[in-house]
C-alpha cells in the first residue's frame, strides 16, 4: 500500500464515519421521538396501539439512500464527498424538527 493510497482509506473511512455518526444521531433521535411518544400515552391511560417497525422501515429507508450517495460520493471528488455529508444532515434535522416540533 503506497502512502496516497492509505491517505485515501483514511480520508474514506472519515467520510464514511461521519455519515455513520450523523445516520445514528436521526435514527436515534426518531426512536427518541417514539419513546417520549408512548410515555404521554401510558400517562394518559388511553392510545392507538403502536409498534416500532414502522420506524425501522423508515430508518432502513433513510440509511439505503444515503448508501447509494456516500457510494457515489466517494468514487467523485473531494468537494462531492463534502457536499454528500449535506443528505445525512439534512436527515438529522428533519429528525431534531420532528422531535422539537411533537415535545413542544
């Protein structure tokens, strides 16, 4: 392994560790959402009946797109890998808007 090559796995893996670290911050942030959901339900006593696989759909949804953009993302150019962080992101504040906005 040369040494631009190893350069390139670590620039990679950053890459990747940030879309990784922003797709478990959405995905834990909806899960939050649900939990704090059910709380004000069992409070109350009464509620429709809910279940968690509705969000995995979503969650799985969510983590195959940015999949395809991050592989895609990395065989372009550094500026492609930085604006391909922008899809993750925008998935975690749609999340943080979803939990602000129902707790509010």
């Amino acid at each position: 392994m040369t040494i631009n090559t190893a350069r390139a796995v670590r620039i990679n893996i950053g890459y990747i560790g940030a879309h990784a670290s922003l797709l478990v911050a959405t995905v834990g942030l909806l899960f939050l959402q649900r939990y704090i959901w059910l709380l004000n339900i069992a409070e109350r006593g009464y509620g429709p009946y809910q279940s968690a696989s509705y969000l995995i759909g979503v969650s799985a949804v969510i983590v195959i797109i940015d999949f395809f953009i991050l592989r895609s993302a990395l065989k372009g150019s550094r500026r492609d890998r930085i604006i391909s962080v922008l899809a993750p992101a925008a998935f975690l504040g749609i999340a943080l808007f979803i939990l602000v906005a129902n707790n509010a």
